[in-house]
C-alpha cells in the first residue's frame, strides 16, 4: 500500500484532468459526495467469530468457538441448521461475545427443497444475548438487536414471498409472523433464494449506524458479484452481542445449510484497531502465560541438555544452542538429492542383476564342457565298434559335433564378456542415461538369443547322436490284477445284508 504522500504526488498531476471532468458532467448528489469522500474501513479476519469447511467439525461433533442447538447438525463442510421435514428447528450460535464496534459478516448458504414453495425460512442474528431457541425461524423472540429474516413462506398472501427482511427489536416487541414482519420491517427487499444452482451468498455491513445488506442470488459462480437488497441508517446496535444463524420449518420444509460464515471486524481510518491481548479476558491472559513461562522453561532444559551433549559445538560461529532445533531438516531430502539416491539405487540392481546372469553363465559353461565331453566320449566308443568306413563316417560326426560345440563354447564366452563389459560400464557410469538403458537392454536380449542358439544346438546333437532305426518305446504297464474275487464279494454282500436285516429288527 502506498503512503498518503506518495498518493499525493502521484495524483498531483492528474489534478487538471479531474477538474475538467468534473466540469464536463453534472455534479453528484449531496448523498453521493459524502459516500464518495468517506474512506474504506479498514477490515480484519477474526476467526473466534467465524466458521468455513473442510475439517469443520471436532472429533467430539462440536464447532470451534460456536454452538449449535436444537435439530442443527454440523458436518464436515457444512452445518445442516434444519433437514427438510416438518416443525423443525436450529441455529448456531458464537459463544463469545463480540468486541467491536463495527462489523460485516458474509454468510454462504442453500436453500433447497422438493416442493414448489419452502417453509419456513432462515434468520441471520447480532443480539445481546443468545436467542438459543424460539418461535422467530427457529430464535427467541424479544431479541435486542438486529435480525435479517429470509422468509420462504407467504403468510400473509400479499405474493411478495421469498423476500429479505431487516427487523430491528429493542428487547420488548413480538414478531408479526402474520403479516410477515412487514408492520415491523425497517427495509426489505423481494429474493429467490431457494434452489439455486450456486450457493446464495449474503454480505452484511454496519458501519458507522448504517446497516447494508447485498445478496448474490446464486446464479453465477462468481462469488463478488452482489446486489444491493436493503439498507437501513441511524441504526444503534448494541456495542457487543452474540452472532448466530438459525432456521425453522412449519408444514412445509426445505434443507437450511450453512456452508460459511465469516466474520469481520471494521475500524474508521485514523483508529487505531484494539490489539488481541485487549480482546482476551483477563483469566486467559493468566493461562496462556503460565504455558508460555511452561514451555521457556522446557526450551531452558534442552539447551542445557544439548550443550552437555555438545561441547565443541560451544564458541563457534555460527552455531548457537538451539542448534538441534535445525539440525531435524538434515533429515528431509530435497528433489535432486530423492532423485540422485533413485538412480544410484536402479544401478545398484542392475549390477546385482548382471552378477547373477554371469554367475549363471558361468554355470551353463561348465555344463556344455561336461556334455561335451561326454557326448565325445560315448561316440568314440560307437565308432570304435563299426569297421571299416562306417568307422570314417564317425569319425567325421565326432569332428563335426567337435566343432559345433567349440563353437557354442566361443558363443558362450563372448555372452561373458558382454556381460562382463555391460557390468563394468554400468559401475562406472556417474550420471546414466536412456543411452545406457538401452544398451543394458541390448545385453540382455543379445544373452537371450545365444541361450536359444545353445539349446538348439543341443537338441541337433542329441537327435543326430541317436541312431535311426532305433525307437523310444514307452515301458509295458504290469497285469492290472483283480483287487476281489467273484466268491469273496458274495460273501460280502450276504454278511452286509445281514448285519442290515440283524440291525433293522434291533432298531
């Protein structure tokens, strides 16, 4: 915000050009001047007096700083003040009284129902005392205050139902419900707020004796876009009083929620607004000294348990005794470092990964020896039985399946030392890539193929090692002998039937 001098300076050359403007139009109404030249309050948040979802309601069903009474049912993002059926009641209440003097309220609700006409409808209260439950929309009657009553129903039958009405009561009068407030009225204003497609929101503002209510009627979902419904002047409200909500049905209903209610406290420029500790009564002011005299001396035992803990932390710069209160950020990573210790972790397996695919190989090496070796053998022993050329002919297949082995022997070392390449690169690598993804997965699909060219290699061998006019033959199965003689399951049948017949007459 810019300062008063500043705004001076700045606006000190558009003097000309506002006085030929003001020249150029018709002058303004006295009423508009002084609205005009008044400044803006200033305007502060005060939570104790206000409520707003999610997480709206306790763990004991209960609303900060508030309290609801009758069939009010408080949610997590709302406050159901009546359901929609009949001769319902509730409201919601502040349990504190307010401080200051001026004050504006903005109030976010729903009015819903089934039928084409509500009952009976919902009050927004500042009262001296609580009006905890009662026959006007829910509240007591006689109030001392001011009521802004959005009334669903048409008792009177004057057609001019959903309205807003303002009625002010000094404690003493009865609410006219038969004419509908309207012999008590201080301003009104005719308002569809029921079953609107966004939430009707309502601002109300009493400043300097001067009560003004907008409405957004809930047509659109811009929440600052206000109507001017009523405005009432020389209104004297008390200087401190309870705000609530409340709502009532009668033979008709509709659902009341509540989705917000803010609460602000407005100062006149040049006014200094009252700090907090002068709004927190005295017995508080004791409490909460008390827990903080609690916690110093906490706070006082740690720093002494950390300098016993840490003495070469003393007298050097930078480094105080509260410093195990920021050595617990040590403790969280950051992005970059989470994403460096992921890459190193996935390197960390792949190169487990690549020890156990070399240890197997290794393993499949030492196997093809021994079958190699083997399969040498048994066919030098064939073909030492054939004379003559079929004696060459093997000795021709022993040098062909010679070969072909020594040549699955070189395909299997060359796999080993990819590997072993694939596994040196990844333990060097400081900073891996897609490139080096790709050539892992090249590695791994390279050792697949020569596994394949391995195992068909074996099955050729075997197949052109078994003679040909030999046939695997499945073994005969063995006599499947007789588990019960023709003789011996009579005498069974007639034993059974007469232990049946012998416990049948025993029965």
């Amino acid at each position: 915000c810019a300062s008063p001098r500043s705004l001076a300076k700045m606006a000190a050359p558009l003097a000309p050009l506002v006085l030929l403007l003001a020249l150029g139009r018709p002058a303004l109404s006295g009423a508009q001047a002084t609205e005009g030249a008044a400044a803006a309050p200033h305007r502060r948040f005060e939570y104790k007096y206000s409520f707003k979802g999610p997480h709206l309601v306790q763990a004991d069903g209960t609303v900060p700083f508030w309290v609801h009474t009758g069939n009010a049912i408080p949610s997590a993002d709302q406050i159901r003040i009546t359901t929609s059926l009949k001769s319902q009641k509730g409201s919601v209440w502040t349990k504190n009284k307010s401080v200051f003097e001026y004050w504006e309220v903005e109030v976010t609700f729903r009015v819903t129902g089934r039928g084409r006409i509500g009952a009976d409808g919902l009050a927004i209260w500042f009262t001296e005392e609580q009006g905890l439950e009662g026959p006007v929309f829910g509240a007591a009657d006689k109030w001392n205050g001011v009521g802004i009553f959005f009334d669903s129903f048409d008792n009177d039958g004057k057609k001019n139902n959903p309205g807003v009405i303002v009625v002010g009561n000094n404690g003493k009068l009865l609410y006219d419900h038969q004419n509908d407030g309207s012999t008590q009225a201080l301003a009104s204003c005719q308002r569809d707020f029921r079953n609107k497609p966004y939430p009707v929101r309502v601002k109300i503002t009493y400043y300097q004796k001067t009560l003004t209510v907008l409405i957004n009627n809930g047509f659109t979902p811009d929440k600052e876009d206000y109507e001017f419904c009523a405005k009432v002047e020389d209104m004297v409200l008390p200087s401190q009083g309870y705000f609530g909500i409340s709502a009532a049905t009668g033979g008709l209903a509709d659902d009341h929620d509540v989705l917000s209610f803010l609460t602000f406290q407005l100062t006149e420029p040049g006014k200094e607004a009252p700090t907090p500790d002068a709004e927190i009564p005295q017995k508080d002011k004791e409490k909460y000294q008390e827990e903080f005299e609690h916690f110093q001396q906490e706070l006082d035992k740690k720093k002494e348990e950390y300098q016993r803990e840490h003495p070469d932390v003393q007298g050097q710069p930078g480094k105080t005794p509260c410093a195990f209160f920021l050595a617990a950020d040590d403790v969280f990573e950051t992005v970059s470092d989470r994403e460096l210790r992921q890459i190193f972790e996935g390197q960390n397996r792949i190169h487990l990964e690549i020890k156990q695919l070399n240890r197997q190989l290794d393993m499949i090496l030492d196997e093809q020896r021994k079958y190699v070796s083997a399969v040498t053998e048994e066919i030098a022993k064939r073909g030492a039985g054939f004379p003559g050329q079929q004696g060459q002919v093997s000795q021709q297949e022993i040098e062909t399946v010679v070969k072909t082995q020594e040549e699955v022997i070189r395909q299997v070392k060359e796999i080993r030392s990819s590997v072993t390449d694939a596994l040196r690169s990844i333990s060097g690598a400081q900073h891996p890539g897609s490139a080096g993804v790709y050539e892992t997965t090249q590695h791994f699909n390279d050792i697949k193929e020569h596994l394949h060219v391995v195992k068909r290699d074996i099955e050729h061998l075997v197949q052109r090692n078994t003679p040909s006019g030999e046939k695997q033959k499945c073994p005969e199965l063995p006599p499947f002998p007789s588990c019960l003689s023709t003789m011996h399951f009579f005498i069974f049948v007639a034993v059974q039937t007469v232990l049946f017949i012998g416990y049948v007459m025993y029965r």
